[in-house]
C-alpha cells in the first residue's frame, strides 16, 4: 500500500534521514519507534508531502503504486492519507464541530461528511458532549480525541499518527491506542509513530526502529518487544 524506498531527507545542510525505507501493507497497524531525534517526524512530514528526499536520487514514495514524493501536500490528502501530527493540534477557537468538519472538505469525503461523523461520535462520544464548546475548552486527552477525529473525517485509507500518546497520563495512553485498534478493525490501515513500546508494539502487526536516522531493526511488533536491544533501550528492562 504505502513503500517508502531509501529515502535521504534533511534540513538544508543538514541530513535527518539516511536511506531509509518503510512498508505498509493494506490492513496493517505498522509503528515505527526509535528515540527523540531519530527522525521519526521528518519521516511523517516527508510522506505528507511538507519535505521532499533529497535530489538527485533521495528515495521515492508510493502509495497504491503512484509516486506521492513529487505531490503537492493537499494532492497526497486526497490520495486517501490523513495525518494526526504530533501534539493534538486543533483550532482553538473553533467549536469542536467546526474542528471536525474541517476535516471533510477533501471531495472524497464531502458526500459522507454525515455517516462519518456519526461514526466519530460514536468512537468519541465525549467529542458529541461538546460540539458546541471551543476547542480550546478541551482537555488534552479530549484534544487528541478531536485531531484523530478530524483526520478521520477525510474518510482515510492510510492515517499516520505522530506521537498521539504525548503527554497523555497512562490511562488515557491505554485508552487511545485501543481506540487505534479499533480504527484499524474498521478497514483504515495505520502507520503509527510512538515512543511508548509498551502499547504500541503488541498492537503492531509489524514495526521498525529509527536511530540517528536509519532503520536499525524490524520485525512482528511482538517479536520486537522481546528483543534485547528494544527492551534495554526504550523499556530499561
């Protein structure tokens, strides 16, 4: 579905990402873990389209056999990708069903803006409470609930989450990653940035680890929570 092939992403002078390359298969929940700095978010931003892999030949990006990495970011949404970026940014001033409707204004999900967002209330039915309230009102598991929300609103194929566990306290961690699982039993697949491993690799049906920028180990998330490396590094085990 998704194939990041080698790409080498940066800054200007400056190279984030070496040769990196990461699959996502129709169905999957794929995480990629690795610790702050490692480029987990360049990678995202270079999906999206908000960076491109370095010229001459940085790497490509397809999704469902179609170059994404020479797309304008506004193109690749309309493919069918929706991103959640880190740190659950929605429009404050805006009510919480303004938030949401935002997230339906791609032509693909125009004529289902109705059932989908029934289905968003149903999944978040304290978002419903307060459709009337700003979004600012919210607190930040009720925020990240609204940014996962307004990114299914574009009724996504692919849904890329950036860190949605960030500052989040562990009962609601729990309770956002079974609401990922839940998605992806609805058909969308999912790459998945996270740093908690805890919760993010035993729902992966697969997952990679990013250090200093390159792809260091991958495998079934399960089997990487058992491996020695991933526990001392991100589980002090």
């Amino acid at each position: 579905m998704l194939e990041v092939e080698a790409i080498h992403v940066g800054y200007g002078p400056l190279q984030v990402l070496w040769g990196v390359s990461v699959g996502v298969k129709e169905g999957e929940v794929v995480s990629v873990i690795g610790p702050n700095g490692a480029g987990k978010t360049t990678l995202i931003k270079t999906i999206v389209g908000l960076l491109r892999p370095r010229a001459p030949d940085g790497g490509r990006i397809t999704f469902r056999g179609r170059r994404l990495d020479r797309l304008a970011p506004e193109e690749i949404v309309r493919q069918g990708i929706a991103v959640v970026p880190e740190g659950a940014r929605v429009f404050p001033e805006m009510s919480v069903l303004d938030n949401l409707r935002m997230g339906a204004l791609v032509p693909r999900a125009r004529g289902r803006r109705a059932q989908t967002l029934a289905e968003v209330f149903a999944l978040f039915p304290r978002l419903e409470e307060r459709a009337g309230q700003p979004a600012r009102t919210l607190s930040g598991g009720e925020r990240q609930m609204l940014a996962v929300g307004r990114a299914l609103m574009a009724c996504p194929a692919l849904l890329l989450l950036d860190e949605p566990s960030l500052g989040l306290q562990p009962t609601l961690v729990k309770a956002i990653m079974e609401t990922i699982r839940r998605i992806n039993e609805r058909g969308i697949t999912v790459l998945l940035i996270e740093q908690n491993v805890h919760f993010s690799l035993p729902m992966s049906h697969r997952a990679y680890v990013l250090e200093h920028g390159r792809i260091v180990l991958e495998g079934p998330g399960a089997e990487l929570l058992r491996d020695p490396h991933v526990r001392v590094s991100y589980l002090g085990i």
